[in-house]
C-alpha cells in the first residue's frame, strides 16, 4: 500500500496520516510512505515510521494499491505493476485520457467522488469529509474580508447590528457554512432547491427561504439536485435579487453533480450588493454561481469583494489530510483480506465507485459525460 507524495506543486494534502499507516498495518498490509510526503500537512516522515510504515523515495513502480489525493500523473500511472489499484478523488467526468491509460494498463481504480450517498458509504465518504471544511473556511474568508462584525454587539458607543449572510445550496459545504455563520453571531438566510433541506437549515438557526413556485420543480436524486429547469433558474434569480439587496455576505455552494453549477447571480444582480460586501463562490471551479469569480483569485467589482473559493480544504491541510486518509481506511477495511485487497465489482459500494477495472471501463456514462466548464 502506498501513500505517496502528490503530484500537483500546490496540493499540501496527503492520501494517508500516521494514523491511518497504522491501521492499515493492522490489517496486514506492509505501508510505503514516500518521504516528504506528509510535510505540508504537518506529518513528519518519523512519525510514518513509528506507526509501522516503511519510507521509500518513489514506490510507485513497488506497491499493489496507490492512495492518492488527486489523479496521479501519466508518468506515474505507466510506473504502476499490471493488476494494481490507484483510490482517490480522480476527477474522473469527462477524462477520457486518464481511463485509457488506467484501461491499458490494466489498472483498477476507485473514484471517491462515485461512492454512493448511502448510511454504509458515510464513514468513507470524502466529498462530504472535503465539503465541510470548504464550508468553515469560506465564512472565515468571508469574516476577514467583510469591513463590519459578524456578530451583533452592544457596546457603549451603540449597538451593532449582525451582519445579514446568504447562503446558496445547503449540501455539505453549506450547511457547515450555516453553523459557522451562525456561530460568529451573523443572521442566515438559505436557499436549496430541497425542500426536505428546511429542517436541517432550521435545526442550525438558519431561515429558509422557499423554493419559487413555477410549475416545473426541480427533481433530485440520491440525495442529489437535479439541474433545474431554466425557467425556475429565472425565477429562482429574481428571488435572490432582492435577498442580495440586504446581503453583508454571499457564500455560493450550489451544485449538481457531473454539470456546471447553476448560475444563481448573474453580472446584472452583482449591481445589488452594496460595496464592501463579499461573495465567496466555492463552486468556482464547477462554472460558478456567481458571475466574474474566477478560481483562486479575489477581483474587487464596485467595492464588492468577489473570491473565486477554489481550494478550501487546501488551506486546513492537517485535518483535510486526517479526514481523507480515515476515508480510505474505512474504505480498504472493508475489502482487505490478510492485508490484501479483494475487489468484488458486484458489491454495492463498488458498483458506482469501480472506474476501471481488469482492463474495462465500468462507468462509460461518467467518462463520456462531457466536462461542464
Ligand atoms: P452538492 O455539492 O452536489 O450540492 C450542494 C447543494 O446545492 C445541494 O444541497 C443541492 O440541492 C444544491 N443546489 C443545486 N442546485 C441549486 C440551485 N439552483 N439553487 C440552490 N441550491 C442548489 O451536494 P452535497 O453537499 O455533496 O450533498 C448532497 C446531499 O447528499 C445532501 O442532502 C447531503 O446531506 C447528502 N449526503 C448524504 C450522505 C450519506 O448519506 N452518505 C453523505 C453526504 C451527503
């Protein structure tokens, strides 16, 4: 089992912590720890070494299965021995490059973005363990950047007033951008498509604000949102108009699966918001729901701070890197035998997740979806 360094320059996440090496020497498999790998998220290469891994310069060319954050690089891909498994957030929509290879090369793969939302998946389930820390992290953002309080103050110069947050889409990102919000004092108002959201925006202090009323509503699928329809979109924009109007914050969170992120606030509702408000649209790198975010940069518009969000769980790399490498581990645990890995693609968790496997694509209809940005 390998837990390597990452390939991309500026990703400080590792696929695996001492903790997780642990466990999975625990089950019999033999860990290699590329050094260096944990560094950036504050693992040091000793601390592999005491929970039972074995450090090596380049194990790609040496290892069964490769836990990796994001999709490995070709080169490393090619390195792999015929048979073996690489597990991670492989981005897989669209990639038909990547599912080649891995397809040559006769290379399982489990994509983590494909686990099912079921009660059995939830320990494993990644996007969920990332999203929260994307929804935390974009209220802080969005706290440092705002030029008022968040909470409502009374002080001997006057009361304060609360700042006013607009949260859209209450997944996982947006409902741990709710309790945040909620828990620096600010007033919340939150828009989903999913009725059945209201309770848990309530339940966290939240107002809800009801989907628009237009003859098609929007239809949802394990868990998941369905993209609207345009006119509900249309109307659903008018809505928000007004909300933008009373907004201190915006934070964008909306999204469906595999498609480009509904455009929720569109150049002309920008007009809305006061200078010195602030929009954090983490689904920047999905389209945006926010017009003029762009991924990893903060443009100023009439006073009004906009921050393309695009890597949040980046910035908390120690517990992003924690409660990835306990996705996995509760994953392998599952499948682990004597220390070896045994893929049944018939089992219902590796149904959906199974990308490739014995030199065959199992999910044509992800792969051949065409990218949505
Ligand atoms: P996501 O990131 O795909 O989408 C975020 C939110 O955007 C969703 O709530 C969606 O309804 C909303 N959205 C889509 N279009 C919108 C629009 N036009 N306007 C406003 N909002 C819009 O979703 P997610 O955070 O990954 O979670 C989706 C669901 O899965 C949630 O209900 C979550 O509770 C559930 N879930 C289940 C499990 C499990 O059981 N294992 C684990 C994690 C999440």
């Amino acid at each position: 089992m390998l837990i390597p360094r990452e390939g991309r320059p500026d990703e400080p996440r590792v696929a695996g912590s001492p903790e997780t090496a642990r466990r999975l020497v625990g089950k019999g498999c033999v860990v290699l720890v590329e050094s260096g790998a944990g560094r950036a998220s504050g693992f040091s290469d000793q601390d592999y070494r005491q929970a039972g891994a074995e450090l090596v310069e380049d194990g790609w060319g040496h290892c069964h299965v490769a836990l990796c954050v994001g999709a490995p690089d070709p080169g490393r891909l090619e390195a792999m021995a015929t048979g073996s498994t690489v597990i991670g957030l492989l981005a897989p929509y669209g990639n038909q490059a990547l599912v080649q290879q891995l397809n040559r090369r006769k290379l399982s793969s489990l994509s983590l973005e494909l686990l099912p939302r079921i009660s059995r998946a939830q320990a494993m389930d990644a996007l969920s363990s990332q999203a929260n820390i994307a929804g935390y992290k974009a209220v802080l953002l969005a706290a440092a950047a705002l030029d008022r309080y968040f909470p409502m103050l009374m002080t001997a110069a006057g009361t304060v007033q609360p700042a006013r947050v607009l949260v859209l889409g209450a997944g996982v990102a947006g409902l741990q951008a709710v309790a945040t919000a909620r828990r620096l004092g600010a007033v919340v108002h939150v828009s989903d498509i999913r009725p059945a959201v209201k309770e848990q925006v309530e339940s966290l202090g939240g107002r809800f604000l009801a989907p628009p009323q237009v003859t098609e509503q929007p239809a949802e699928s394990g868990g998941y949102a369905k993209q609207a329809s345009d006119a509900f979109l249309a109307a659903q924009r008018r809505q928000l108009s007004d909300q933008l109007g009373l907004a201190d914050v915006v934070i964008c969170t909306a999204q469906v699966p595999g498609l480009r992120a509904p455009l929720l606030i569109s150049e002309a509702m920008l007009e809305r918001l006061r200078p010195g408000a602030v929009v954090v649209d983490l689904a920047v790198n999905e389209g945006g729901n926010c017009a003029a975010t762009v991924p990893g940069q903060t443009i100023d518009r009439k006073g009004v701070k906009l921050i393309g969000a695009s890597d949040l769980p980046c910035t908390v790399p120690y517990h992003a890197s924690c409660l990835y490498g306990r996705n996995l581990a509760a994953l392998l645990e599952q499948y682990l035998q004597d220390g070896v890995l045994e893929l049944d693609p018939q089992d219902p968790l590796l149904k959906d997740c199974l990308l490739t496997h014995g030199g065959q694509c199992h999910r044509d209809d992800i792969v051949n979806a065409s990218r949505c940005v």
